[in-house]
C-alpha cells in the first residue's frame, strides 16, 4: 500500500514527485511512479533527440524542481559561467535541461520509487485505489495522481492516412513509437508542418540532405517567443479565466491562446537562411491529396504537384484526452464530471474526486492554456502540494 501512485513518468509525473517529496508530502518508500518505460522523462528524451532540439522554447525557471532558479544555479555551478542558457530568457540547452532533470531526479532517489508497467485499469476499493498493469500487476494506495499525455495520439492528415498504412517506410509522423531512421531516408524528403517542430526537423535534415528537403506548411511563419502569452503564468490572465465559470467558454479562450503552429524567431531565420542557400525549400500550401507510383510519392496542392521519396508528418497530436481506453471505466462508475469538451471538471487543487487528482492536459480546464508545457507541470505540482 503506497500513499502515493503518480501514473506517468513524464515530465509532469516526474515534477509532482520532486514536489510530494521535496516538500515532505511523502517519503519514499511510500510513492511509486508507474511508467510503462525504463527510465523517467523516456519519451520527451526520445522525441527531442529526435528532432534534432537545441534549446528549449521554455526559459530557465520551468523544470522539474521546486526552486525556480534550480536550473540556473545548476548551470553556473556545473557549466562554467552558466553555458547553456540562450538569450533575455536564458532558455536552457536540451543537454543542460536533461542533465539538471537527472541531477534532481538522483537527488530525491526517484528510480527506488519506478515501477516499470502499463496502467490498464484504476478502481475503488474499500476506500483505496487500485491499479491493475498489462503484466497483472496490482498496486493500492490512498491518493493518485494522472500525469498522462497525449503523446499517442499522433495527427495523420486524412490524406496520408491510407499512404501511411501502404508506405510503411516512406511515410512516417516524427513521433512514431518506431524510431525514424533519418540516414536511411530516401530523398528528396518532404517535412509538414510549420511549427516547431516541422522547423526543428527541417533543419536537422538540411545538414544531411541539403537541397534534398521541402518544408511544407498550410500557413505563413508564426513567430512567438513561447507557447501563450507569459500572463498565463500569473494572475494577469488567469484571474479572470478562474471567474469564468463556463467550461465551454475555457475550452474557447485556452484553443485562441495557444500559439499552435507557432516557432521561435532564431529557427525562423535559421530557416530562411537555409532556403536563400538553397539547402531547403519552403512551400505554402495545403496538401489535399497524395498518391504513389513508380517509387514516387506525389502530393497535390490547388495549385501545384510536388514529388517525392519520403514523407515526414510533423503535425502535432489530437487535442482529445488522453487515457481514456481505461480511463473511461472509472469515469463511468464514479460519474467524474466533465465538460463538453470531455476534459474533467476538477478543483482548484486538481482534485477530480476525493483523493484522485489530475496533471497535464487533463488540468487544463483548471491550470489553462499553459497546462501540457512544463511550466504547467510546476503549476499543477505546486497546486497538489499546497492544498495537502
């Protein structure tokens, strides 16, 4: 019997136990953190590497410790004259980002609280949760907190839906559970998107196939600092969203405050300096269809046809919440309210029902627009902890 299970080993699982612990909300031995992976932070590691991430879009005080400036004393002790932080902001290095995340993670001891394990159920009983596992693992305690993603669940376009089923190896999201390969790509290679992350790949794949890669995006650049506007860390923002008592009308302000498709100005220029080299090209324009021939992929637009070898689907997740193949089960035998859009209606301590309490996206009608970025992770974390 734990106090404590965190069901996600995620950046937000992984900030809510730096909390509950550094804060003395529990020991030990009495929290488990359930992750399907080997190790804390697998799948941000993962996908950031993968992208080719330099520096994160999150200025220095958003990580995983309870110290605000945590990062930057660590950089200035451990990188001489605090290396690894870029720009007004002071954004963090990924390296300097992930070797911080491991520093704090060692220094609370988080690998004796990891169980290895995929969540596939979660009941009450007699007064406690229980969580069963994929392996037939059952695990009880008195509080739980769901710290899930939505990191599943990829976007395909419709039109690449079948070609991605056809073309397993010419057709890939970025974020496939299966690793992209990117030196047994066949070009020329076309990147969609135009967020940052289509930006961030777009670059990785110039120095290896320059003048061989097309970024395609159905809109003009967006060029934001951050994600949503820095008021909705505070109260400028926040007071009069926490007033609103509609969800729907939340659900409404987090979609219109979120820079979605968004990048920052430095890999803008980045890669408007690629294309007057001529290392990439960018397009504007929307895909509407696609087909293969001749080891040949076409993709047709209104106004023109583009062909290519490989695909590469940077087109972000579906916004829907996550967990809801076992999640559904409990919402339905302990009518958890929701909202229209199907998030949860939770307290202003994240609490879903008595002792079940919710981090990342399923805050978000709570926390807001911030709520999937790691300064949500702090807010949530922040949240749980004060209200014990």
């Amino acid at each position: 019997m734990y106090d404590w299970i965190v069901i996600g080993g995620g950046i937000h699982g992984c900030t809510v136990a730096s909390f509950l612990l550094k804060k003395g909300k529990v020991r030990i031995e009495r929290l488990c953190i359930i992750d399907p992976h080997d190790e804390p932070m697998y799948q941000w590691k993962k996908n950031t590497e993968r992208i080719g991430m330099e520096y994160l879009r999150s200025p220095s005080v958003h990580h995983i410790d309870v110290d605000p400036f945590s990062l930057q004393k660590y950089a200035h002790q451990y990188n001489q004259k605090g290396t690894g932080l870029y720009g007004k902001y002071k954004r963090p290095s990924l390296d300097l980002f992930n070797e911080h995340c491991e520093f704090i993670l060692k220094e609370v001891n988080i690998h004796q609280c990891w169980h290895k394990g995929w969540v596939i159920s979660v009941e009450k009983e007699h007064g406690f949760w229980k969580v069963r596992n994929k392996n037939g693992d059952e695990l009880r305690a008195q509080n739980i907190v769901l710290s899930i993603s939505i990191n599943n669940q990829l976007n395909i376009p419709d039109w690449a839906k079948q070609l991605k089923s056809d073309l397993p190896i010419e057709v890939f999201h970025i974020f496939d559970e299966s690793p992209v390969r990117f030196s047994s790509l066949q070009p020329p290679i076309a990147v969609i998107g135009g967020g940052i992350t289509a930006a961030h790949v777009t670059i990785k794949l110039s120095s290896m196939y320059p003048g061989n890669v097309v970024l395609i995006k159905r809109n003009p650049f967006r060029i934001e600092d951050f994600d949503s506007d820095p008021g909705w860390l505070g109260p400028k923002n926040l007071t009069s969203y926490h007033k609103n008592k509609s969800y729907e009308e939340r659900r409404r302000l987090i979609q219109e405050a979120r820079n979605k498709g968004s990048l920052t100005k430095e890999l803008f220029y980045k890669l408007k300096r690629l294309e007057s080299e001529k290392k990439i090209t960018i397009i504007d324009g929307e895909v509407i269809s696609a087909f293969a021939k001749n080891n040949e992929i076409t993709l047709k637009m209104i106004d023109k046809e583009i062909d290519v070898h490989t695909i590469l689907l940077a087109t972000g997740f579906i916004p829907s919440p996550p967990g809801l193949n076992w999640l559904g089960k409990l919402m339905k035998e302990l009518d958890l309210p929701c909202a229209q859009c199907g998030y949860p209606i939770i307290s202003k301590a994240l609490e879903w029902c008595p002792h079940l309490y919710v981090s990342g996206p399923l805050a978000e009608l709570e926390v807001g627009p911030i709520a999937r970025n790691i300064s949500g992770a702090r807010h949530a974390a922040e949240r749980i902890v004060s209200s014990l």
